[in-house]
C-alpha cells in the first residue's frame, strides 16, 4: 500500500489572497495518480483554502477570553467548510479519471493533544482499502484535548506520517512544488542546492515563503514529521508534483528526481 501527499502548493494557488484551485495541475495530477491500481491512500494539503483562515483565526493558539473562544469557533467552521470544498473538488476529478475516490474527513475521526494525533481509529480506512475504495483525506480543523487551546490545526504531512506507521505503508510519496529538499529555499537563494538525502543529521535551512500564509511549519514542518517516520523505519520521498509525469513515475515505482527522507 501507498500514501502520497499531494501539497497544497502544487492543488492550489498557495499564495492567493482567497481560496483558489490549480484547476490545470489538479487534471493532469489525478491523471498521473490513475497509473497506480493497487492499495493506495490520498492525502492531500489545504494550500489557499485552509491556511487563510487558519492564520487569519489564529486555530491553535491559546484561548483566553469568551470573545477569542467565539472567534475560534467561527474560524474551526470556515476552515473545515473550505478545505472541504477543495476535497469535493479533488475527489470528484480523481473519480472522473476512473479512481474509487472517496472522503474521509479527519475531522470527524482525529482528536488531538496540544496538536498532535492522540484519537485516530483507522479500522474504517482499513475497511475502505478492503473493500477496493482510494480513502482521501486532508489537512483539517480538529478539536484538540488541551483545554487552553480547545481546536488545532492537523497537517497533511502529520496525517500521512500517522497513517503510515499505524498501516505500515509500503511507499510513502510527497509531491510539492519543489524537486525536494535543499540546502536553502530555492525560490529564494537560487544557490541553494538539492539534496538526495536527508537524514537526522543532515544540516539544510528552511525558510518559509513570506508572500503566503502556512500555520503547519511549511518545509521544516514536514521534513520533521518524515524524520519521526523514519525513526520507525518507513522512508519517504518528495517529488515536484509540478514536473509532469514525476508522479506518474513514482507511483509506478520508477525513479524520480527528488529527496529521500530515511
Ligand atoms: N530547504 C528547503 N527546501 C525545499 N523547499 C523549501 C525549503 N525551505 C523552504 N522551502 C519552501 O517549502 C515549500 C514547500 O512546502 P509546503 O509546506 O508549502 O508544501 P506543500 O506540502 O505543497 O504545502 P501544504 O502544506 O499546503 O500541503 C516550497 O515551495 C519552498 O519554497
Ligand atoms: C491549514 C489547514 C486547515 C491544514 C494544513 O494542512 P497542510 O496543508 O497539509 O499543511
């Protein structure tokens, strides 16, 4: 079984002012995902359509009066209802290239503490893949047990890392708009170099991109939960989702340009 992570920098316009759909790369993406028929789980980013209101409702920080508690509740409702928006429009174009697409919103099955996983029962997931259906989740607004914060944001990449231990996936692939991990931001220092591995102790600087909003660590915050996966020795690799054919390449199992974390 696989996991790919489709990013949200490569799904959507990440750096829009209002949620919007890479409509073109989203076509030829699902078109590249088809090529793989065996077990395989989709999980993909919110990009523009839940880091937006995410920062702009500060999900995740503490809660200190009535007034922020509101505010919150606000936000955790349009956060949800946006990055569901972009999973119906995902899962509807994967079902259009023949792909058993269906939804499983994160929301309604992850708790977490002080923002990391502590309620995930995967029996369903596991019943799906039995049954021949491609489970789709996503990056999600979810109730948090720490009273002082009461809601956090899950990213995509801790949601893959999760599932892939608990399900002890075979291939773990993360497809963003970048070859893989450098040395340094290759949008911002064209001298930066890209790595092919990248290990515990690998030294790299990860800059987020300041012309857009990102609450889950942007790179750093994935290359940190790919090292917590392969502390439990499942490796993972990341691909430009943007060159065409690279995903179509690495689900069929065939080498890729690109880092891998181990
Ligand atoms: N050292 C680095 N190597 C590679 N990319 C980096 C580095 N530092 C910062 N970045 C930036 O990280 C971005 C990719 O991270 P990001 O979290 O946006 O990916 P994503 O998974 O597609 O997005 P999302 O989290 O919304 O799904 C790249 O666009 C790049 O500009
Ligand atoms: C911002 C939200 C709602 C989810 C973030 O998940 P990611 O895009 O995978 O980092």
């Amino acid at each position: 079984m696989i996991i790919i992570k489709l990013g949200g920098s490569a799904l959507t316009v990440k750096d829009a002012s209002t949620p919007t759909l890479d409509e073109e790369n989203l076509d030829r993406i699902a078109s590249e995902v088809s090529y793989y028929n065996d077990d395989m789980i989709i999980v993909h980013g919110a990009g523009s359509y839940g880091h937006i209101y995410a920062d702009e409702y500060k999900i995740g920080d503490v809660i200190t009066n009535a007034n922020e508690h509101l505010r919150r509740i606000e936000g955790v409702c349009k956060t949800q209802t946006s990055v569901q928006q972009l999973n119906h429009d995902i899962c509807q174009k994967l079902q259009q290239k023949g792909i058993p697409a269906i939804t499983i919103k994160p929301s309604s099955f992850i708790v977490t503490n002080q923002k990391r996983i502590a309620v995930c029962d995967t029996t369903i997931i596991k019943q799906y893949l039995e049954n021949g259906f491609v489970p789709v989740l996503y990056g999600d607004a979810v109730l948090d047990m720490d009273e002082d914060i009461k809601f956090a944001i899950i990213s995509g990449d801790q949601i893959i890392t999760y599932l892939a231990y608990d399900l002890k996936a075979d291939r773990v692939i993360l497809a963003s708009d970048v070859d893989g991990i450098y040395t340094d931001n290759p949008k911002t220092n064209p001298e930066a170099k890209l790595i092919d591995e990248v290990t515990q102790d690998t030294q790299l600087n990860t800059t987020s991109n300041e012309n857009m909003a990102d609450v889950t660590g942007g790179m750093n915050g994935k290359i940190q939960e790919l090292l917590k996966l392969a502390e439990n020795n499942i490796q993972s690799q990341i691909i430009n989702a943007q060159t065409p054919g690279n995903i179509q390449k690495a689900v069929s199992g065939q080498n890729v340009k690109g880092t891998i974390i181990k």
